[in-house]
C-alpha cells in the first residue's frame, strides 16, 4: 500500500476545521433556544452541510476547478468533520439524478433506517457490559 500523506493532511486537517465548526456553530446555535430539547444546533449543521456540499460539488464538476488534494481537504476534510449528513444527501442525489431510482431509496432506507436501529442496538448492547 503506498501511503499519500499529503492527501492524508489534506484531510486531517480539514476534519479539524469542519469539526470544530460543527461544534462552535452547534453551540451558537443551541444557545440561541436554551429551554428546548430539539436539536437546532445538529439541523443547522446538517443544513448548511448539504447546502455547502451541493453548491461546492456544483461548482467543481461544472467549472473543472481544485486539484484533487483540495477536493479531498474541502470533502472529505472540511464537509466531512462538519457532517457527514451533507455526503451521505450528496450520494443519494447523485443516485436520484443518475436515474438510480431503487439505489437512491435503498440508500436512504439503510442509512436512515438502520441508523437509528444501530442506535438503538448499541443502547440495548451498553446493558450487557
């Protein structure tokens, strides 16, 4: 296996900027309703993920823009450490748009679905340890 450690920078350091966003903008967020229960920090997040993802994976496929260490660092990086909820909504349009109507349901169906299953697994598993 040759190891590409620009590529592993690229993303590494880009999780540390998109997870420290999602934390500070999570909290900003939240402290703006600090009675409530809903999580608007997380749908912040969430929303402003696929927003940036759509309008950022438009903007390289359509104007053949970055190199592949900066879409790995903005993606992957960036996206990725701020949610992966924005990669997982990219794919499933991508599949939509693709005409891979079956493949698209199926991906939110076991990404969703079986999400919130393994959820609930590990809360029941955490009772046997």
């Amino acid at each position: 296996m040759n190891i590409d450690w620009l590529k592993i920078l690229a993303v590494g350091s880009g999780g540390f900027i998109g997870a420290s966003g999602r934390y500070f903008l999570s909290l900003l967020a939240q402290s703006q309703f600090p009675e409530s229960k809903f999580p608007y920090g997380t749908v912040l997040v969430n929303l402003l993920g696929c927003l940036a993802i759509g309008f950022l994976a438009g903007l390289f496929e359509l104007k053949s823009w970055a190199n592949p260490e900066f879409r790995l660092f903005i993606f992957v990086g960036i996206l990725g450490g701020f949610t992966t909820f924005s990669t997982f909504s990219h794919e499933t349009f991508l599949l939509w748009g693709n005409g891979k109507l079956l493949l698209s349901f199926l991906n939110l169906g076991l990404q969703v679905v079986l999400g919130l299953f393994f959820v609930w697994l590990g809360y029941q598993l955490i009772r046997f340890f």
